[in-house]
C-alpha cells in the first residue's frame, strides 16, 4: 500500500534526487513537496468525476433551524466533501430542490442522501493511474524551482499529461452506461 512518504520518493525519483528515509529527512521533501502533494491531490480531485473519489451519504439530522428561507432544512456537508456528484433517487413524485451555502446545503427533503467527491486521498486506497498522475504533476511543478532545469519541467508535463489521458480514460470505462428507453417517437418512417 503506497504512503505519502512513497509518493514523495516517487517524485524526488522523478526530478533526479536521492529518497529519503524520512519526510522530515529533507528540506525539500517537508517544505516544498510535502505540502505540494497535499495541494495538488486536492486539485486532481476535483478536475474529474473520480469514481474511486466518490461517497455515498445519508443525512436525517438538518439543523434546528434552516439558514435559508427557500427550503425548510439545511443540512451540515461532510468535512471531506469536494464537490457534489449527484442526488440519490428520490420519490418519483417528490421534486428535489436543493443549494450550496458555505459548507451547508439547504433543500426541500429530509433526509437527503446524494453523492460526493471527496477532496482528501487516502493514499492506501488510490488507484495507481492516479497516483502516477499525482507524481508526474506534483513533480512537473516543483522540478523547476528545485532543478533550475526547464528541460526536465518540460519533460515532466509532457509525461504527466498522457498519463493524466489514460486516467481520465480508465476512469471513464468503469462509468455507469445507461441506455435510452424504446419508443416509437425515437423511429423514422418513410413512405
């Protein structure tokens, strides 16, 4: 299972330094990188619909009182929430309405289950596309001002974007395919 200090490894590989046995070994690994793989993580979170990234919640205690006078109940956002991937099937004959206010969203239903990104990695749990895009991009990034070599900054954005492409395609095959239902407004006749 990778660590965060194996991903920094991977990253002081990438940019032609030694690893450390240590985050706090190394200047570099603790100021620069360390807080970077944090910042860049959270990034790639929110750039795709990771399906690895998504969780599913279920929320029946709204606070007492509603911070919005459009909806009746307003719920507290998980601590680890991202960004909002989809509502949960409700009652068919129930609209769903719901807002984003601060770390709250205010809606019309109780309780309200839904879908989310989360925006903090577990590194013992990311798939290894990602994780190899985590380091290409957190290297790219940090190579230049550790480095002083334009080349290798060049280099590693070159690599970190095809592999930042197979990810997104990896990811995109585990997608739910739905398809559309058959009817006869869909077919063309001709006489």
């Amino acid at each position: 299972m990778p660590s965060k200090l194996e991903v920094v490894n991977q990253i002081l590989s990438e940019i032609g330094r030694p690893p450390v046995a240590s985050l706090s070994n190394s200047d570099d690994a603790s100021l620069i990188i360390s807080p970077r793989v944090d910042l860049l993580s959270q990034e790639l979170l929110e750039r795709a619909n990771w399906k690895f990234a998504i969780l599913y919640r279920t929320d029946s205690t709204p606070l007492p009182v509603s911070i919005s006078p459009d909806f009746p109940w307003t719920f507290q956002l998980p601590a680890n929430f991202g960004s909002f991937y989809k509502t949960s099937p409700q009652n068919p004959n129930f609209g769903l309405y719901y807002e984003f206010i601060d770390n709250f969203i205010c809606t019309n239903a109780n309780p309200i289950q839904y879908y989310y990104i989360i925006n903090q990695i577990d590194y013992a749990t990311i798939p290894v596309l990602f994780m190899r895009i985590l380091v290409l991009y957190t290297a790219s990034t940090v190579s230049l001002s550790l480095t002083n070599n334009a080349q290798l900054t060049r280099f590693l954005e070159d690599k970190y974007m095809r592999k930042l492409d197979d990810a997104l395609r990896q990811n995109d095959m585990q997608r739910y395919v739905q398809s559309t239902p058959y009817n006869d407004f869909n077919r063309q006749t001709f006489i």
